[in-house]
C-alpha cells in the first residue's frame, strides 16, 4: 500500500461482501416460495423479499465501487485521499441508512412504511429497484455527494490521468442520473419513460464508465503495460459506450407508451451495445498477452478476465437475444428477462467488485505480493463455483422463459400464466439448485480470506 | 485492428460520439414527452386513475406483478387484466376486482400467494379505473395475447 488512506476501502469492501451474502440468501427464499407459495407467507410477502434482494445488491455495488475508488484514487492521483475522516463517517452514515432501510422492509407493512416515511409528501416509493423510502433517498444523494466531494478534492490536488476522467465522469452520471428517482409523474408511462434514465443509463452508460475505469486501473497494476496502451483501450471502451447506450434505452421504450421511431432506434443503437462489452475481452486478454510482469496475485487477473468474459455474456449475449423489437415482442418482461438481469449484473459488476477486492485486500492485509497460493487456489475454487452457478441459474431461466413464451404467447392454444408457471416447477427447482451452488461459492470465498499464510 | 487506432483517435470518439448521441437522445425525449399524453390518453387520467396509481405504489403491487411488461414475474400481467377477467366491459371489471381484492389470499395450499391489502371499496375502486386506463395505452400492440 502506498497510501494511508487507501486503508478507508477496507470496511467498504468488507461490508460490500457481507450485503452480497445476505442478497444471495434471500434470492433462494424468493427460489423457494416461486415453488412454494405459502413458504413464508403472509411473514414475508414475494414482493418483500424482492425487495430486499434488489436493493441489496444496488447498495452494495455502490460500497463496492466506493471502496473501489477510494482504494485506486490515491494511487492514480498519487496523493492522499483528501479526508480520510469523511471516507469513513460516509460509511457509517450509509451502513446505519442501509440497514434501517432494510429492516423497515421486513417489519413494516410496506403501506404503512409509505405513511411513516414522509412518501405522501413527495411520492417516489413502489417503483421497482427505487423502493427505498424518501430518508433513505435522500441519504443516498448525501453520500453521494460526500463521496463526489472527497472524490474531486483528491482529483483537484494531485495528478490527473484518463483512469480518473473516466471514474468521476462515471460518478458523475450516476449522481445526476439518480436524481430522475424523485421524478414521479401522475401520468404512469411517463413515470415509467424516466424511470429507465436512472435504470438504464446507470447500468448501460455511466456505470460501464465506472466499470472501465476499475478494470483498466487492475489491468496496469497486474500486467504492468505501460498507461499510453491502456488508456486506448479504454477510450475506445468508453467511446463505443457512449454511441451504442444512451440511444440504446429506446429498448426499454418499444412497448410501453413510447412512440413508434424507439422500435427502430432502440434497435438499432442497442444491437451495438455488445461491442464495448466486446472490447473488455479484447482488451483483458492483450493486455495479459503483452503484460511486462508476473504479478504473484494470479487470482486478480483472473478475475479481470471473468469479468470481461461473464459481462459479455450477460450483458451483451443475453442482452442481445431480447434486444430487437420483434424479438421483444414476444419476451418483453418474462424470465428470460429475469435471466439476463442475472447473468449481466453478475458478470459485469459483482465480477468487477470481486476483481478490486481480489486485487486490493490481500495489499491492505499487508501481502503486498497478493495471498498465498493455498488461498489462491481456495478463491480459484469459488471463483468456479459462483461462475458456474450463475450461468446454470441463467439457462434455468432463460428455458423457462422460452416455455412461458410458448405457452402464453404463441399461437392459439394458449394457457394462462399461472397454470404455465406451475408447468415450469421443475426447472424452477433447477435454478435454485444452482442458487445453492453460488451461495456455496461465496462461502468459499469467504473462507480463502481464513486460510493461513504459509511459513516462508 | 486495433494497432491503427491511436488514443487521440478513441478519444474524440469518446467526446465526439457520445456528444451527438446525447443531443439526439434528448431531442426524442422532448418529443416523446410531447407524445406520451396522446398516446396514454391523459384526458382520461381521472383523479380515480391517479389515486389508483398511487395505491398500485403505496401497496408495491409491481413487486410481484409486471405492468407494461415491467415490474416482477411472479403473478400475472395486468396491463389486460381488464379484457382477460371483466372483458373489456368497466361493470364486470370493477365486481371482478371488488370480489378478487377481497378474498385474498386464496386458500389452495402451495399456489402463489397475493396478499390482504384491506383496501375500502373507493381503493379498489381507484385501482379499477387505474387499471382500466392502462388497458388503452398505446402500447404498440403488446401484449400479443389476452393471457399477457
Ligand atoms: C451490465 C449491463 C447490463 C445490466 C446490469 C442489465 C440489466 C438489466 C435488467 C435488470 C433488466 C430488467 C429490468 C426490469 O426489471 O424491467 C434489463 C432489461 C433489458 N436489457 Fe439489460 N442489462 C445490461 C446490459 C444490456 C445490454 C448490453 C443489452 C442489449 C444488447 C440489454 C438489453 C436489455 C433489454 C432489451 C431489456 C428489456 C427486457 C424486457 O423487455 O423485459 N441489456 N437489463
Ligand atoms: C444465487 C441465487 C439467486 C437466486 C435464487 C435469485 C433469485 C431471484 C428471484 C426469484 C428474483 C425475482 C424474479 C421475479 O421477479 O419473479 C430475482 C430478481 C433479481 N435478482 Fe436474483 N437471485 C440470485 C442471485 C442474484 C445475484 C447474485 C444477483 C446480482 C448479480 C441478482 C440480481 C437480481 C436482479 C437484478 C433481479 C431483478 C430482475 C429483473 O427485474 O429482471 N440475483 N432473483
Ligand atoms: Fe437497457
């Protein structure tokens, strides 16, 4: 480590990890009353434990890229973070917010958290992903803003480099894009029309800004390439983003309102949209090819390339599959598009976070030459074990989504959605079998950070 | 294929690319926000259709349903839940929904439950007409079928 505040993202990390455990686990319940309706209930309604597996993973992809940036910014700006103080009183301030949120979910009936929580005064709440009540929403906005703050000081001061243009263009955009959250127009398709700015172009745009950012910053420090060749890369990552995503949430505008010219631009732009994916292949790959050292932290760059590999896959392939309007037609909100959200939330930004703390940890733990080849091998181990997990959960998914096609939606021997769902039980017991394999990776993972360092 | 592409290069394609993408995107938003009133008929959007709207959020129904084909894919669409159970008919619909808001949860063991909102008769009444305004949206043909 070469900072003292780079020490600020360890909590970060750490509790961006222990969120992650508690998504996966109430994923498998919500697996398991699909199957069995009165598992739970009235306890826990579905709509509940939704809830809390969504914004668990929105909340700690935002630890996850905190901890990010204040791990590589000092060493980027090659200065200390500007307060330190304010990394670390952002943190509590966010984890109490985060976890007050989620026990209202799970204590309070939702309506009544509504009344409680100030919603009539400025409705924004029971939209899906943007559940949190008004506090918590404002709170965000506060940490954000805290952390842009510290952010931009620290850029202010010390030396500028395309890696940090690029992260704080990204943050940026996910501060303003977020602010669309407090628009709720009475009209529900305009509600819905704005709601996919912060959706969308958080995930397909500015996010895929913050995403190159990380992935070019590990890539330097594992492969040692020199920055000039780097910075192409992600340049031109960034360029083919910004051309295909932004006109590329006209796919979210074919069949909800939107006028008819979305069927055709959202088409279009987002069939591009696979390419910067794409690209971090490409760019993972030469980079590996053409490194100029042999970082003793293999598992990092394993990584980097699992997330390039699994984004492409989520995000681009089974993307893609959806993503043309007549296709869309006929998958526009079935669990084909439940498997895509999987597989590309996963392989692009769980996959991310894993690559920094997997590169990161073991420096702020004092192994500056990475963990030994034990844990290595144990993270190795996980690192199969999530991947495969989550691709088998995928293609459960994406076969029930065929069949709930078929079965309700073509031709003229249609059967109703709860009598198909019901046909689909078996390949529902399929994907949680494979949920069960992710949570055993995690644990795995889990355990690498335990196993002992060996007498050198 | 890559070799002949400098940094310079990427980056005015970077600023260049997502420049002109940008302003396109907001010139077909300013006329798509022109659009969506027409094509949702919000001269139809009764203070009835708005408190229902209010209600469909203060009761997080799109946690378990899709609306517009957005939302959760636990329980049925109900864009057309209006033409699937009250045949397109506002009398049938709104007995419909006054009988299926009150007997939740249904009591077959094992099947997907919808929970008791204990909603008053004007509620459900609100949630109706909300749902009966979706059904008209122009939504380009979607659903493709009556069963969503
Ligand atoms: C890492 C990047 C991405 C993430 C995290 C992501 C995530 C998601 C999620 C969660 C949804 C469901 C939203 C809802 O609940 O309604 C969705 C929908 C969709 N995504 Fe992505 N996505 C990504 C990239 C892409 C790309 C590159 C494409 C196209 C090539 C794409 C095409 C679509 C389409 C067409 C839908 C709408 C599905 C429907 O009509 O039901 N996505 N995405
Ligand atoms: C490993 C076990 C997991 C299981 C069993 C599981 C299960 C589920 C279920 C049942 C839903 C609700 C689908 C519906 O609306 O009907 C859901 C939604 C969702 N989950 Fe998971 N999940 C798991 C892990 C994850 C992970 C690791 C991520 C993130 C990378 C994730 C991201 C999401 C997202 C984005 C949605 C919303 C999807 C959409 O609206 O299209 N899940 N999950
Ligand atoms: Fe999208």
């Amino acid at each position: 480590m070469k900072y003292t505040s780079q020490m600020v993202a360890k909590p970060y990390f750490i509790f961006a990890l222990i969120l992650l455990a508690g998504e996966i686990l109430f994923g498998l319940l919500m697996a398991v009353q699909y199957l069995y309706g009165d598992f739970l209930f009235p306890l826990i309604p579905f709509n509940v434990l939704r809830m809390v597996h969504t914004n668990l993973l929105i909340v700690l992809l935002l630890f996850g890229f905190m901890g990010a940036t204040y791990y590589l910014i000092p060493e980027e700006t090659e200065t200390e973070l500007w307060s330190p103080k304010l990394a670390i009183i952002t943190f509590w301030v966010f984890l109490v917010a985060g976890v007050a949120t989620i026990l209202g979910y799970l204590f309070v009936p939702y309506a009544e958290l509504t009344e409680l929580t100030f919603n009539n005064l400025l409705p924004t709440m029971g939209r899906e992903f943007l559940e949190q009540p008004l506090p918590t929403k404002v709170g965000i906005v506060l940490v954000v803003l805290s952390y842009l703050l510290n952010v931009i000081m620290t850029i202010v001061k010390g030396r500028k480099t395309v890696i940090t243009t690029v992260l704080i263009t990204g943050l940026l955009g996910l501060a303003v894009f977020f602010l669309f959250a407090f628009y709720v127009p009475d009209n529900l398709i305009m509600d819905k029309f704005f709601w996919w700015f912060t959706v969308h172009l958080w995930v397909e745009a500015t996010w895929e800004l913050i995403l190159g950012a990380i992935l070019a910053f590990v890539l330097i420090k594992v492969t040692g390439v020199d920055r000039e060749h780097i910075d192409k890369w992600l340049y031109l990552i960034i360029a083919m983003t910004m051309v295909s995503g932004i006109l590329g949430t006209g796919h979210h505008f074919f069949y909800m309102g939107a006028p008819e010219y979305w069927l055709w631009v959202g088409s279009i732009a987002s069939a591009v949209e696979p390419l910067p994916f794409f690209l971090m292949i490409l760019f993972a790959y030469t980079m590996t090819r053409e490194r100029k050292i042999q970082h003793d932290n293999k598992i990092a760059l394993t990584w980097a390339k699992g997330t390039a590999v699994m984004g492409f896959l989520g995000a681009g392939v089974w993307g893609f599959f959806h993503t043309l309007a007549p296709v869309n037609m006929f998958t526009h909100g079935t669990q084909l598009t439940a498997a895509h959200g999987h597989l590309s939330f996963y392989g692009a930004y769980i996959m991310i976070v894993f690559t920094m703390v997997s590169y990161a940890m073991p420096i702020l733990r004092g192994r500056p030459h990475g963990n030994s080849q034990k844990a290595q091998k144990v993270e190795l181990t996980s690192f199969w074990m999530m991947n495969i997990g989550m691709i088998g959960l995928t293609l459960a998914l994406s076969i029930a989504g065929i069949v709930q096609i078929l079965d309700q939606r073509v031709g003229t021997e249609l059967i109703g959605f709860m009598e198909s769902q019901e046909s689909l039980a078996g390949i529902f017991m399929v994907r949680a079998g494979f949920g069960v394999l992710v949570l055993a990776g995690l644990l795995t993972y889990f355990y690498s950070f335990f196993v002992k360092e060996e007498a050198k | 294929m890559t070799e002949r592409i400098t940094k310079s290069m990427a980056k005015n394609i970077y600023y260049g690319g997502g420049t002109f993408a940008l302003l396109i995107f907001l010139a077909l938003t300013f006329d798509t926000v022109h659009q969506i009133p027409k094509r949702s008929n919000q001269q139809n959007m009764t203070e009835n259709v708005v408190a229902g709207k209010k209600l469909w959020e203060d009761n997080n129904c799109v946690g378990c349903h899709t609306i517009v084909g957005e939302g959760a894919y636990y329980a049925p669409e109900l864009m057309n839940v209006f033409q699937r159970r009250g045949g397109a008919d506002e009398g049938t619909f709104k007995a419909y929904m006054q009988s299926w808001m009150a007997a939740q949860p249904l009591d077959t063991p094992n099947r997907r439950k919808m929970p008791q909102f204990n909603l008053s008769k004007e509620e459900v009444d609100s949630l109706s007409d909300f749902l009966i305004w979706t059904s008209k949206v122009n939504a380009n043909e979607w659903p493709p079928t009556i069963e969503g």
